[in-house]
C-alpha cells in the first residue's frame, strides 16, 4: 500500500485535467461554429443556385412581357421574384426604298433596354438586357404619275 508521500506529482493530475476540459471545450466551440458558418454559406449558395436557374426562365418571361408598361414584378415560383424597368433605347421606322410600289409592308422597330432583378430570401443579382420588337404597318403608297 502507498502512502501519501509516495506520489511525487500528485497536484498536477486535476490541472491537467483542467487544461484538458478548457481545450476540449474550446474545440467544440471551434466546431459548433465552423458548422453553423458552413450551413449558412451552403444556404446561400443554395440560394444562388436557385437565382441562376430562374434566369433563363426570367429572360423568356421579359421577351413575352408588354415592355410598352415601363415596370412591373413577377413571382417566379421558389420564392423568386422578377422586378424590371424598361426603357426604349431606339426607335426607327423603316421607308420604302421604292417609291414606286403600291404597297409595302413596313416595321416598326423598337429596341428596349431592360434592367432586371431577381431576389429571394434577401439574396438579390441585377441583370441588363435588350429585346427587339418590332410592330408591323401596312402603308398603301399612291403611285406617282
């Protein structure tokens, strides 16, 4: 049997358990964090995804769109929402190049610049783009003598 003298370093047992506890806590706070900071950047990148998905679904919605409106917003589905603004970069309308044709069937060309943004859940990208309309008229030119 030992006796009470016999251990040389018999203090040092709970401080090292103590430095111990303390490193072994300070990883798992370390660790806690770094996953909590990993799930939010995955929700983010989630997110993001889900943006570049809907932007080939939001330039065919813009093409389809009366731009003559100006603005409007749009639901995408998956808590996306389209917000747009155009506006009429130029405007040409097209002559006959032969005067002496009875009629002619004339365009009107329109060329909109769209700004656009889709958002979700805090998460917004601003796209640019243009879309060229045109309107058809038909014009009957009298025949010069």
């Amino acid at each position: 049997m030992k006796r009470r003298g016999d251990f040389k370093y018999g203090g040092f047992l709970v401080l090292e358990i103590l430095i111990a506890g303390l490193i072994l806590t300070a990883g798992i706070a370390a660790t806690m964090y770094l996953f909590r900071m990993g799930f939010e950047h995955l929700e983010k990148a989630r997110i993001s995804n889900t943006l570049s998905a809907k932007l080939v679904q939001a330039t065919g919605l813009i093409r389809s769109l009366d731009l003559e409106k100006v603005s409007g917003t749009e639901e995408m589905g998956e808590g996306v929402t389209l917000k747009w603004n155009a506006g009429v970069l130029s405007s040409m309308m097209p002559v006959s190049a032969d005067k002496r044709e009875v009629s002619s069937l004339l365009y009107h060309l329109l060329l909109y610049q769209v700004e656009f943004t889709l958002s979700a859940q805090g998460v917004s990208r601003d796209y640019s783009m243009h879309v060229l309309r045109y309107k058809a008229l038909q014009t009957t030119n009298e025949p010069s003598s």
